[in-house]
C-alpha cells in the first residue's frame, strides 16, 4: 500500500527553504507515530533536510531515497533511480511518501491513503503541495488538536 503523510498549509503550502515553515510537537509525534519500523521514501533534498536536522537518517525506519543521482550512496539507505515502476509494484506493507514536492506529485496518483495534517493558520513558504481531488478518497478518521486537524483519507476503489 502506497500512503502519503504530510503536512498542508493554507493554500497547499509544505515547505519552505527546504524545511518545514512551521514548527508542532504533535505533529512530530504523529508523523513518528505513523511511520515508526515502517518503510519511508523519499526525494534526495527531503533525505538531506532530515539528515542537516537529525544529523542521520530516520531512526528506526527503512528509507529509501528516490532520486536521479546516478552515483548517490549513503549508509543503510536503498535507492531507486526510477520512481514510477516501484509505485505500481504491490507493495504488501505501506510505504510512506514523506516528499518534497515532486516525490509527492508523482505518487499521489498511485496513493491508496492520505495521511495529512491540516495546518489551520497562515505561513510564509515556497513550496506547495499538488492539488488533490478528494472526490477519489473517503474521509476515514478526523482529530482536530489546537491549529493542527489530522485527517486519514482513503482512495475510492
């Protein structure tokens, strides 16, 4: 199963300065929460950002990094130089696409659940996230938690 978890600001805003324009614990927690001893994948400036902040990959997770980079190498991080024919595999456990932007638009048409955390108050950023038509997806679970509204949807079969 393909999922996507993000976080989506006003006007799709997720980034910033290859960071996040914001700053929630509970959003932290819950994006750990979800992704704890499972699979992430993601682009290479995503893998960079956690690796300037962490000073390492995600603890406790597989990653694997997609990118274009033909020589790119870093330790206990699969690579896949090409993106689409893993998103169509059957994936029997769920993967987590955890960005940028352009990881995202390539696998939101393959996405089977959206994990995102709507982000209720208006911030300063460059980078957006596609647009999403939720006529494909059923809203499954909703928890509103101060600014933060975390919402599971699930794609239509």
């Amino acid at each position: 199963m393909i999922s996507i978890i993000v976080a989506i600001g006003k006007n799709n805003l997720i980034g910033k300065g290859n960071d996040l324009p914001w700053h929630y614990p509970e959003d932290l927690k819950y994006f750990k929460e979800k992704t704890l001893n499972k699979t992430v994948l993601m682009g290479e400036n995503t893998f960079y950002s956690i690796v300037n902040r962490l000073g390492k990959p995600l603890p406790n997770r597989r990653s694997i990094v997609a990118t274009l980079t033909p020589d790119f190498k870093y330790p206990h991080v699969e690579v896949i130089n090409d993106l689409i024919p893993f998103l169509k595999e059957e994936h029997r456990e769920e993967i987590f696409i955890i960005g940028g932007k352009q990881i995202y638009k390539l696998a939101l048409p393959y996405a089977d659940r959206l994990y995102i955390t709507h982000v209720n108050k208006d911030y300063d950023g460059d980078v957006f996230f596609p647009e999403i038509d939720f006529d494909n997806y059923s809203l499954i679970s909703k928890k509103e938690v101060g600014e933060l509204t975390f919402c599971i949807y699930q794609r239509v079969k």
